[in-house]
C-alpha cells in the first residue's frame, strides 16, 4: 500500500450529511452469525475489559461479555439507547468531527466493527484514539465484505480484502502513536459465513501527545 493515499481514495458517491442518511434506526445486523461469533472470539482473545470505547456504534457490541464499562459514540440515539451492553452513550459524528470528546487515556481499549470504510478522515480518527487510549490499550478495527456503497469511501469500493487490511493497517502507521498493526482474517477461508477481517494495533507505552 502506497504511503499517499490518491486524490479522491476519500470521496463518496452520496456527499450529503452523514447525520441525515443515519437518522432512520437500523435494528438490523450487517454481518451474519459466523462473522459476528468471529469478532466476539477476536475482542475476548484480546482480553478486551475495563473502559472501553465502540465507535460508530449502534445497537448490538458483539462483545461476549460486556466490559466493564463500555461507552458507544455513533449516529443514531435509538440504535445507542437500545444496546444492552452499554453503560454509555453519546452522538458525535466522525466524519465531522474526527476529534472524540473524551480526555487523554480515558480508555483501555477501543473497537470499530464494520464501519471503518465510511470514515474520511480516518487518520485522523486513528490519530485521535491513540490520545484517548491508555498506553498499551488497542484500536480494533472489524469488517467483512458488506457495506453502504453509496456512503463507502472510493478507495475502498475499488480494493479486495487483502487490500483493504493494507488500507487499515497504512491509517495506523500514518496516524502516529500505535506499535505494528497486526492482520488477520478471522474466519476461515471458504466459511459459509461472511468473511470476518481484523487489524488492530496498540498505543505505543513511549507516545505522549
């Protein structure tokens, strides 16, 4: 993956607000059950606990068992309300506003499940979790090979899934902060399930902001 992302790789097919096309609640999941037990394995292999931050968030965590204090930050307040592994929420807009209303090392961790191809500005979100996590404390980053075409970045509309771990791996390294990511796909190949992806990295124990 080229260091410079080209001009365009961000842009959308629908520009209007973000706030608009996630105003309707989705009580829906976007991965199938083999996917969705792939990502609950992957956050309980990483002994994900403690205060923990789901961005872009919605009604459903995926967390095993939930940790002890998980806080979501997402679009739709009916999605935030209705997720029963929550202890808190908050509306707050990424694409907007890529800095999160959170102190530095609030957090032990924080995941992103099947919405890091909407972000577009995601190095700076990326950037932004390294502040508020706690040294050592991961970004989690999950998705398969479903989305919103219309709400997608370019860039990754025209990439496979090899390319896309590329993609998210290159938003941490570009994003300062974090040690390697790590890649992996978590469902095997072939499955009758979804395809499940994993890249994460860990805030590094020496970064200061």
């Amino acid at each position: 993956m080229d260091a410079a992302f080209p001009p365009g790789f961000f842009d959308r097919v629908d520009i209007a607000a973000d706030d608009a096309f996630y105003a309707e609640p989705r009580i829906v999941t976007h991965i199938d059950e083999g996917a969705i037990a792939a990502v609950g394995d992957l956050y309980a292999e990483l002994g994900l606990d403690g205060d923990v931050l789901d961005i872009m968030s919605s009604w459903v965590s995926h967390f095993q068992a939930a940790p002890r204090n998980l806080v979501l930050l997402g679009m739709n307040e009916f999605e935030l309300r209705a997720n029963p592994q929550a202890e808190d929420w908050i509306l707050h807009d990424l694409n907007a506003q890529p800095v999160m209303p959170f102190a530095d090392a609030s957090f032990d961790a924080v995941v992103c499940c099947v919405s890091v191809d909407y972000l577009t500005r995601p190095i700076e979100v990326f950037r932004d979790a390294a502040r508020i996590l706690r040294p050592g404390g991961p970004l989690v980053c999950t998705f398969s090979n479903r989305l919103f075409p219309t709400k997608a970045i370019r860039g990754w509309l025209y990439s496979d899934d090899v390319t896309h771990m590329q993609i998210v791996e290159e938003y941490f390294r570009q994003a300062g902060g974090f040690d390697d990511p790590v890649a992996e796909q978590r469902t095997k190949p072939f499955a009758m399930s979804d395809p499940l992806y994993a890249v994460w990295a860990r805030r590094g124990a020496s970064h200061a902001f």
